[in-house]
C-alpha cells in the first residue's frame, strides 16, 4: 500500500482519532482533552504533517521548535514498510532544519519506542515525569 507524506490541515487535526496508546500518554503527561492538545500543536508547529495508507490518515506528525510529537491512529501495527521508509525521509528534512531533534515517549508507547529506534533516535534511560511520575524515555538525534 502508498504511503503518502503531505501537510496536514486544521481539518485534518480536528477529525483524527488517536491510538488509544497516544491517548494514555497525553494523560499520564499532562491530562488534557486530546482535542485541546490537538488545537495547541496545530498553533504552535512547524512542518506538521500526515501521513496516508491508502484514504486513511494514519499519523500526524510535526515540530514545536526542536521538539518532534507524533500521534498515531488504530492499525499501526500492520503499517507497511513503506510507512517507515518515509518516516526516516521525514526525519531527515527536520535533521536539515534543526541541529537537533528530541522528544518524549511514554513507556507503555510501544509502538512510538520501536518507532524512534527504528528511525536511528537514541534512546535515554527513563526518567520519571507527567502528573503521576510515570516512566517517560527521552529520545533525541543530532545533525551529522
């Protein structure tokens, strides 16, 4: 199946529906309605992006300065190759713009652990954050 990589719209970030994982993040992290998080990243980043397999918004992906987020929906786990070879093409075009690339992954994430991993992201040990001191792994990438 294509997977294709374009911008995304404020329609796009208000009709998504999140990965019931991504949803048990932003609630650990902070417990914010997913709608409001949603209404925020769409403000406040840069190069924000979907991802499509097939008519289906499968990811939404974007930067708030150096920080990267990404939410995915339902059936990550059958994701083709291809989802992945365009992940690491998106990956090196924000490498062209910011020097460094981090972000935050709940421990129970595991998709978007095996995600960063995949992508060449370094991985720290977790540290404890969010409204309950949760597990969280740090995962950054700097420019070579």
């Amino acid at each position: 199946m294509e997977i294709i990589i374009d911008d995304a719209t404020l329609e796009d970030f208000a009709t998504f529906t999140p990965h019931d994982k991504n949803i048990a993040e932003i609630k650990a992290a902070v417990n914010i309605d997913f709608d409001v998080i949603m209404a925020a990243l769409y403000d406040a980043s840069t190069d924000k992006k979907k991802v499509l397999c097939g008519n289906k918004i499968i990811c939404l992906i974007g930067m708030v300065e150096n920080s990267i987020w990404l939410y995915f929906s339902s059936g990550v786990d059958k994701l083709p190759l291809s989802f992945f070879k365009a992940s690491r093409k998106f990956i090196n075009e924000m490498l062209k713009k910011y020097p460094l690339i981090e972000g935050n992954i709940y421990y129970k994430n595991t998709f978007s652990l095996d995600w960063a991993k995949f992508m060449g992201f370094k991985i720290c040990e977790p540290h404890l954050e969010g409204l309950h001191n949760e597990p969280f792994y740090r995962f950054y990438q700097e420019r070579s």
